[in-house]
C-alpha cells in the first residue's frame, strides 16, 4: 500500500472513532435514555432544545478545569455525572436512573442516606426541554450535564401524577355548578 492510500485509511479510521463516540452522545441520546424512562412509567416525551444545550455545554466547558460536580446554580434543572475513563450519555443517564429503586411515590421520599433527586429530575413531568453536554476534563474524567426546563423537583410536589393536583382540579370542577 503507498502513503497515499495508507493516510486515507488513516484517516477513515480516525473519523469513524470520531464518527462512533459522536454518535453516543448526539442529541437524541440523551433524548432516548430520559424518554425511555419516562415512558415506563406513562410520563409523556421531553423535546431537545438548542438553547439548553447552549447553557450546558457553556457551563461543562467551565468545568474542564477540574471537573467537580458542581452545580451551574442557573435557572434551570440540572443533573451531573463525571466518569471515567469512559462516561457516555446512555450511562450517565442510566446512573440518574437507577436511582428510582431508592424513590418512594407513596411517600415522595428518598430511602434514608440515599440520592433520588437525579431520577425524580428525569421524569418530571413538567420538564418538557432538555439540553445536555459532555467534554473531557483536564484530569481524563468525563463531565456530563443535562438541563431541564422547566425545572423539577419543586418541594412537596410529586414528580408525576401528583394526587393533591389531581384533588385540587377535581375539587374545583365541581364547585363550578353551585357558583352559577
Ligand atoms: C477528576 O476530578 C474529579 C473532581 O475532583 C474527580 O471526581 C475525578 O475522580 C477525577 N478523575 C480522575 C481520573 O482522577
């Protein structure tokens, strides 16, 4: 094989391991891997947004320095993940959701000592945007955020299906005939 045609497999070689580890974490795997689990328990779809994933990726890229799971404290909902040597979006995501065998719906608490609030996040009903990023850290670890919009995990409110709303809007309903 001449030099020519051996820099062209060089090349195909480097931009299909640019090309495979590009297609883990595009848009719609973030997308799938919260959709997935949101559709397991009847919670309806979250739809990529630009603008999220503008501040996401803005935010990680300050992270490179060091790499701490640190939040943005931006206005948005935000879920963290740093991995190594390798951390993708399905995993990351998978890590958040995982954490549901710690959730208890009844009690919309957390198993005590244990995290839930990365898995209550996903699945938040009302957080219908989603913007993630990933870049490499200085120190070879992997740093993956998501944002949501709008936030969850608001204080007192189940992620989904809350029956108090439910109660409220039931309520209402049928004060509505003895006004009239
Ligand atoms: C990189 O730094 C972060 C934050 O201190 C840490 O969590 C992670 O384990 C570090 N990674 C490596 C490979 O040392």
């Amino acid at each position: 094989m001449g030099l020519f045609n051996s820099l062209i497999v060089c090349f195909l070689i480097t931009f299909s391991i640019f090309h495979s580890s590009q297609a883990q974490d595009s848009p719609q795997d973030y997308l799938n891997a919260h959709n997935e689990a949101r559709r397991q328990i009847g919670v309806g779809s979250m739809t990529w947004d630009n603008k999220l994933e503008a501040f996401a990726q803005n935010y990680a890229n300050k992270r490179i320095g060091d790499c701490r799971m640190q939040h943005s404290s931006g206005p948005y909902g935000e879920n963290l993940a740093v991995g190594y040597p390798q951390l993708h979006a399905a995993g990351a995501v998978k890590m958040w959701v995982n954490e549901n065998q710690w959730y208890n719906y009844n009690t919309n608490t957390c198993a005590p000592e244990k995290v839930c609030g990365h898995y209550t996040q996903v699945v938040w009903q009302n957080s219908v945007r989603l913007g993630c990023a990933r870049v490499r850290c200085n120190n070879g670890s992997y740093f993956i955020i998501c944002n949501y919009d709008p936030p969850g995990n608001w204080r007192g409110k189940r992620p989904y299906g809350d029956l108090e709303e439910q109660q409220l809007a039931f309520d209402s309903k049928l004060e509505l005939p003895s006004d009239v």
